[in-house]
C-alpha cells in the first residue's frame, strides 16, 4: 500500500514538473516606446565603453612614459646581455 501511495507521489509529480517545463511565457512584441529606449541605452552603453577604452589608453600611456622617466635615469641601457659559461 505504501509502495502504490509513492508510485502515484512520484507519477504525479513528474507529470506537474514535465508540464512545467514545456510551459513558456510568450515574449510580449515591443512597441515604438520600447524599441526607442532600447536603441537609447544601447546609444549609451557604446559611448560609455568608448570612453572607457579611451581612459584606459590615456593611463596606459602615462604608466608608459613614467617607466621610460624611471629607467632611463636608474640605470644606463646595455648593448647586449652576457653570455653563460660553457660547462
């Protein structure tokens, strides 16, 4: 008797979460409004990864000159590095 109340438990719960599976909410269609904020925000999104990109240059360059500052006055530039001894 208790083995026919689980196989009915598990049978109807399958049958509920197979259902739900194939059940979908339709995508409700954009209207003007809708399309034009999008296209908005995907306006804003590009100029703000754009001046971003151009931010990162800039510091770049700065890290840049301020690594050749540094180098150039530690130490002086060797011509080639010194070759390991044969053993």
């Amino acid at each position: 008797m208790k083995i026919a109340r689980l196989l009915v438990a598990v049978v109807i719960a399958f049958a509920f979460n197979a259902g739900l599976a194939r059940a979908k909410i339709p995508v409700p269609p954009m209207d003007d409004a809708a399309k034009l904020k999008a296209e908005e925000t995907k306006a804003k999104a590009a100029e703000a990864a754009k001046k971003e990109t151009e931010q990162l240059a800039k510091a770049q360059d700065r890290v840049v000159e301020r690594y050749k500052k540094v180098q150039g006055k530690a130490a002086p530039a060797t011509s080639a590095p010194a070759k390991p001894a044969k053993r």
